[in-house]
C-alpha cells in the first residue's frame, strides 16, 4: 500500500507523516530527505518529474517487500500524482499559497483525492485518516 500526502510547502505534509507512519508501521519516504540522498535540489519542471519518479521506484522498492509506504511531497500536478500511483491520496489544502512562487503557480488542485484536511491539527486528521484507510482497505 502507498500512501500519498501531498500539498504545498508548508501545508503540514510532513507533520502529519511523522503520525501516520508508525500506525501503519511504513517507510517514510519524505521528499526532502530523498532529495538530500540524491544531492538533487532541481525545482525545474524536469527536476520535480523526476523527484516524483525516484520517490514512486522507492516506495515500489518498499511494497515489493511487502512494506507500506507514506510519502509526504508536493507531487504538485495530476501526471506527478498518478505517475506515484498511491493506493491513497491525502491533499493538505491548509494553505492557498505556500512560501515559493514557482510551486503556487504550477500547483494543480486534484480531482479526487481520499482525505482533504482542511486545517492543521495533525493529531485528528491523523485519527480520522487512519480510520479511514482501515475502513476502506479492510485491514
């Protein structure tokens, strides 16, 4: 199972990881610790492409070894989000701009998402995400 939280930066992706992860014992792929490992730090539409493509053949590495995965990144178009192909999407629209121009303008609002949070309490969302999934996924 791969679990997407995506959202701007400083949208609380992160903070609703750290939660998340140890209820479904995941991976935790988070976009910036990925990045660091790969010394790459392109914001280009080519560097976001492929960011999103290293973190989708990591968590296919992690489910290959029957792991869940929780990957918190800003996956900000539709390709990048399907191209990830999670089991479940979490869209943290918290905020309407985040903190760098270049991302608020290619942001893509998503069509379907599982969860929307609204507001940052992470300790709620993570309770009613986690109930959600259990509910969905039978588990």
């Amino acid at each position: 199972m791969k679990i997407l939280i995506f959202g701007l930066p400083g949208s609380g992706k992160t903070t609703l990881a750290k939660l998340l992860v140890p209820m479904f014992n995941a991976v935790w792929l988070n976009a910036d610790k990925v990045r660091e490992e790969a010394k790459d730090w392109d914001f280009t539409i080519e560097g976001r492409d492929r960011q999103a493509n290293r973190m989708r053949l990591l968590a296919y590495q992690a489910n290959s070894e029957n792991r869940k995965v929780i990957a918190d990144f800003v996956c900000p178009t539709e390709y990048t989000r399907k191209e990830f192909n999670a089991d479940y999407t979490i869209w943290m629209n918290t905020i309407k701009t985040g903190r760098y121009e270049d991302t608020n303008k290619m942001f893509e609002e998503p069509k379907n998402p599982d969860f929307i949070v609204t507001h940052f309490e992470a300790d709620m969302w993570a309770y009613l995400i986690k109930n959600d999934i259990y509910e969905k996924f039978n588990l």
